[in-house]
C-alpha cells in the first residue's frame, strides 16, 4: 500500500502539473484567436469574411488532427522550444497546440451567446473596440468562459495521460509501464482512479466557480 | 439635489394628457437637432427602410410608430449610429454622421444614447458600473465618473442602489440604469428604441414621465419608436408613421389624431382605447362583466327597452374560455340617477359583475 502510495505521487504531481502549464499555455494560444474569430464573424464588430474562413479552416484542420499524430510532429518544436523531446515539460508543447483551437472555439462561442442587444448598447456608447472586448464581452462572457476552461482542463488531463504513454511522464506513463508491462493490475487501477479524482475535481471546481459568479449578479 | 419625485409629477400634470402641447420654450424656427435624409436599408436584398427623411426640433419627442416589421427599428439604429444605411445620411446639428469611420464614429455616437426594449444592461456590472461605462470609455477621469454617476442615478431615483448588479432590479428600474447610461456623456439626443413595450401600463407611464422631465431638464431631443399609440399619446410632440419601410405620414401628434390621412394613421388612431374614467365628464363610465349564460343574452337591448335609460358602448371584448364565453364592456350610461341605479342593479341581478369605476384602461394597447 505504501509502495503504491509512493509510486504514484511523483507521476501525479507530473501530470497536475502537465495539466496546468498546457492550459496556461492554451489560453494565452487561443483566447485572442477566439476573441478575433468573434470580432471577424460575419455581423461581428470588425466583419472579415475571407479571413474569417481563412482562420475557421485552419482551426478545425488543427482541431481534426489525432492527438498522438500531432505529439510526434511536433518533437521537433519541443526540441527547439524545452530542448528535449522526452518528459513532463517537452509533452507540454504538444499538449498546448492541441488544446489551443479548442479554447478559441469555447470563447468563440461563449461569447457568439452574449445577447446581441448587450453589444448594441456597448457601440452605442461610444467605445473602442477593444474597451468593448476587454470591459463588457469577456466579463459578460465569464459564466461561459469559465465552464469552458474547466472542459479544457479536463480535456488536457485525458491528453497528458496519452501524451504520457509516449514518453510524457506522469500518470498515463505509469498505468502504461506497470500495468501494461508489468501487468500491475493494482498500479494500472490507482492511477486510473487518480485521474478519475482529478477530473471530477477540474469538473466541481468549475461548476462551483460558475455558480459562485452567476449567484453575484 | 433633483429628487425624481415632485418635478417628474409636476411635468407631467403641467401636459394635457390628451393632447401634448408643444415644448413652448423652443423656437421652431432653429435648425434641426436630428435629421434623416432619404435613408434607405435593405437586408438580403429585401428593402427594409426606403427614402426615409425625417427631421426633429430641438427639444422636441418625435415618436415613429408602426406595426412590427414597418421598419421603424431599423431606421432608429440607422439615425443611433448602430446601422449603415444603404444610402442617405443622418445629421446631428447639421452635421453629417452617417458613414463616419474610426475615431470620428466614436466621437458622432457619443452625442447620441440609445435605451432599448430589452434593456441591454450589463450583468457583469452593478448600477453604477452600467452608468459608468460610456465615461470610462471617453477617458474621464475616475472621481469625475464617480461623481457623475451618482448625480444620474439620483435623476432616475436609483440614487439608494447604485451598488447592486443590475440582475436584481424590477423591470422598471433596468429601464432607469439604461437611461442614466445613455444619458452619461450628456448627448444632445436620446433614442428609444420600443423603451416601454417591455414594462407594464403603470411603469410604462413612469418612465416616460421622467423621459418627459429630463428632455425639460437636459434640453434633450428625443426620437422614440414605438408601436404604442399609447406611448406617442402622452409623450411625444410630432409622430411619423410608417409602414412597409416608409413614412407614410408625419405632422404634430394633435394633427395625427384629430386628422390622420393615411389608412395606417387612421388604423392606429382607431385602434385607441377611450380616455380614462376620470378624464371623461361624467363619471358614469361602467365596466361590466359577462360570463357563461349573460355572455349569450341580448341584456342590453332588453335593458334600454325596461329601463329609460340610454346605453353608449366605449368598448367591448368577448373571450372564449374553456368553451363557455366571457365579455367585457366598457359603456357609459345616459339618464336619470334612480334610473340608472335600478338598471344597474337589474343588471347584477342578470349575473353580471358591474363595477363603476374603470381605471387604468389607457395602456393596454
């Protein structure tokens, strides 16, 4: 039990922080290209219709891609960027440029649902485009904004387990090397049962955050 | 400090309710404040506003009124600076500022606000922070902003819930956070897109009572679409009426009802409810009530032959509830007091619910 306990806290400790990084690093890729696909929309504050297309094909060809395809691709990037394509912090390139077309895709569409006439009445006023984004759209948006990150956290998760089995490190490393190899059925069961714990807890958190600024409106 | 109790009461009594009389105070010779000229917007090939020109004495309400679909929305965002015309050009004070770009647009629209139907209030923000929106966007400094939104929130009688998120407020009560919003930047204009046709009758009255009181105040010219002739009864000086993206008529609201020309005028006039009971002269105005077998008799034909008392129909409306009718009428009766007092009891004794006072009958268009 003891062995178990200490087999798993280092891989667990990797992952979490496997989770984080990659979703810092998402949302600082992919916030601003969902916020541009927003402004750009047909209708939108800035239209532009070609370049609209342009980026909308991009995104869902990235989006298309099967993770592990994309993780062996871009080696050469980790290499580049961390210096190695093995470990915790080279499987954080990967993981982010997976997950950052899909967080331009969650703000995209958390804030297509704001309710038009509230954008109405922020042009009316007079402002910049950019006050309009950064002082009423995204805290307009945040209820959204937030259970998207949450979705992506937990997405992320489910990615590092994967990105781990191919030389990530972290929990999918070991359920891979013990369980798989060894056939530690035991190993293999708590480090599933670590990621079902991490996920539900990305998935309460969220919901708790949404609720708790929903109830301050 | 203004306190939006007495004046907003003392503007609306000094206004005949029928009939609203002119801003005296403004020459009608001045140049005007607002003026559309030969707008025209079409989407998806479908013309929606079609040579639409329009002009507004300063410190005037001029309302637009139409049925859904007439345009009239259309061509208010196009005036409000939210819309593009196809072509024409809308000017504030004589100067153009249709088809303005960049900083110029910025700077056109904030001599302009806009109060919409549905409020359009910022949930991520409290009362004061919806105030001061406009301001922080105009680069005024932060104590200023402060102050001036304290002073707006005070002229729409929210002063006490400046700091609560604006979720919480009565349908109301959104409506004044909006228009202390689009009143922040002190425009000349304000456009008020169906302000009303989200409140009730008696809020209805309020909020334009106290857009009545700040045009006096502020010096404020309004243009106020609605499909209330209600709402172009109390409020407004001049009307356009439009219909099928075109304004079929425009004059003073006094000439629209004692003489519409069109047949959408005369539509809308017609479809007027009757004045108040205390308006009218004689207090003897009725509202009776029928319900399952009343609803199907001929009781007031066999009133006027039992009693000698003459009956004059304001109103009526028939429903069909769960396959039993139910009616309603509003009629005033002509005739002796004793008279009257038997047929009214016949009438209950009829099963007809009789009550004598009809209040509140204006504002269910």
């Amino acid at each position: 039990m003891l062995e178990l306990l200490d087999l798993l806290i280092r891989p667990t400790l990797e992952t979490v922080a496997m989770v984080a990084a990659s979703t810092l690093a998402a949302v600082l890729l992919g916030a601003p290209v969902g916020l541009f696909l927003y402004l750009i929309a047909p209708g939108g504050l800035s239209e532009r219709p070609a370049l609209r297309r342009v980026l909308d094909r991009a995104i869902n060809a990235l989006r298309s891609f099967p993770f592990i395809i994309l993780m062996i691709m871009l080696f050469p990037l980790s290499r580049i960027l961390i210096g190695t394509s093995i470990g915790t912090a080279a499987a954080i390139v990967p993981l982010a440029i997976a997950a950052a077309p899909f967080v331009a895709r969650l703000v995209e569409s958390a804030l297509s649902e704001l309710d038009r006439g509230v954008v109405d009445a922020a042009v009316a006023s007079g402002a910049t485009k950019a006050r309009i984004a950064l002082a009423i759209l995204l805290p307009e948006a945040l209820p959204s904004l937030v259970s998207g990150l949450s979705l992506t956290v937990i997405n992320l998760i489910g990615y590092s387990a994967m990105a781990g089995a191919i030389g990530g490190g972290g929990l999918g490393d070991l359920a891979v090397r013990f369980g798989y190899h060894r056939f530690r059925l035991d190993v293999m069961t708590a480090a599933v049962l670590v990621i079902l714990v991490l996920v539900e807890g990305a998935q309460a958190a969220g919901n708790a955050a949404v609720r708790r600024i929903k109830s301050m409106r | 400090m203004f306190h939006a109790g007495r004046p907003l009461e003392a503007a609306s009594s000094a206004r005949s309710p029928f009939y609203p009389v002119p801003n005296a105070s403004v020459p009608s010779h001045d140049e005007p404040r607002l003026e559309l000229r030969s707008l025209f917007k079409s989407f998806g090939g479908k013309p929606v506003v079609e040579d639409a020109s329009l002009s507004v004495r300063p410190g005037s309400i001029h309302g637009i009124i139409g049925r859904s679909g007439a345009g009239k929305s259309t061509l208010l965002r196009m005036a409000a600076l939210l819309e593009t015309p196809d072509s024409g050009v809308a000017l504030y004070g004589g100067t153009p500022v249709s088809g303005l770009a960049g900083r110029d647009r910025l700077l056109a629209r904030r001599r302009a606000g806009v109060v919409f139907q549905s409020f359009n209030l910022f949930a991520s923000r409290t009362a004061a922070g919806n105030v001061a929106f406009p301001l922080e966007s105009a680069g005024v400094p932060k104590a200023a902003v402060r102050e001036r939104v304290a002073m707006l929130l005070d002229l729409v009688g929210l002063a006490d819930k400046a700091d609560r998120p604006v979720g919480r407020f009565s349908g109301g009560e959104k409506q004044r956070v909006a228009i202390a919003r689009a009143l922040v930047n002190r425009p000349e204009i304000l456009f008020c897109d169906e302000a009303t046709s989200a409140l009730d009758p008696e809020t209805t009255r309020s909020v334009l009572d106290l857009i009545l009181s700040l045009r006096d105040r502020l010096g404020l010219t309004v243009l106020m679409v609605t499909h209330q002739m209600e709402v172009v009864r109390r409020a407004c000086d001049d009307v356009a009426v439009m219909e099928a993206g075109r304004i079929v008529e425009t004059g003073t609201v006094e000439s629209l009802f004692s003489s519409p020309r069109t047949r959408s005028a005369k539509r809308l006039v017609a479809g007027l409810l009757p004045l108040e009971a205390e308006e009218l002269e004689d207090g003897a105005v009725c509202r009776l009530r029928f319900s399952g077998a009343s609803a199907s008799q001929p009781v007031l034909s066999r009133l006027s032959r039992e009693f000698p008392v003459e009956v004059n129909i304001l109103r009526g409306t028939i429903h069909k509830v769960g396959g039993s009718r139910s009616g309603e009428l509003v009629v005033t009766f002509q005739g002796d007091d004793p008279a009257i007092k038997a047929a009214k009891s016949w009438l209950t004794a009829q099963g007809i619910v009789v009550e004598s006072t009809v209040v509140g009958e204006t504002d269910h268009a």
